[in-house]
C-alpha cells in the first residue's frame, strides 16, 4: 500500500468516526431533553459509522499483517487518534444517558 493508499484510508477513517463523534454528541443532546428514542437510534448510527471506521482501518492492519510494509504519514496518526478519541466517547455513553435517566 502506497503511502497515498494509506492516506485516503486515514481520510476514511476520520469522516467515519467524525460523523460517528457528531452522532453521539446530538445522541447526548436528546438524552438532555429526555428524548430517549431519538437518544438510542443516534447511538445506534454512530455505532454503525465505527463500524464503518474499523473497516477501514482492518486495511491498513491487513496490509501490515501480510507483509506489506505501510507508511504512516501524519493523517493516519490522527486518522488512528480521532477514532480511539470517537469509541471512548461511545464507551462513556451508556453512563452519560443514565445521569440524564434519573
């Protein structure tokens, strides 16, 4: 994989997880109004857009794990930064809804 290749996949991976990072938030905002299905179905999107990331970034693993050496440029770093960053906010979700629950 060119070290271009692996710049677009980064790219992938920070709209993923950005759109994934938006969700969550407006997720909590409904949470915050006591919309709690609207809340579930934000949550439910995002986690389909991280699903969407790790495909992404299984690429880039696949590559490594055959041999294929991959550059990583800047934007994978924070391709890999921006998406860790996204599923410890989905991690910590579960809790923020339950404070807007009670």
């Amino acid at each position: 994989m060119t070290k271009e290749e692996a710049t677009m996949v980064g790219f992938e991976i920070v709209a993923y997880s950005g759109d994934a990072r938006t969700k969550l938030l407006l997720a909590l905002e409904e949470a915050k109004k006591q919309n709690f299905e609207k809340c579930e179905a934000l949550i439910e999107e995002a986690n389909q857009c991280l699903v969407d990331a790790h495909k992404s970034q299984t690429e880039l693993l696949q590559e490594e794990a055959r041999g294929q050496g991959v550059e990583v440029g800047f934007i994978t770093v924070h391709a890999q930064d921006h998406l860790m960053t996204t599923m410890l906010l989905k991690d910590i979700m579960s809790t923020l809804v339950d404070v807007y629950k009670k």
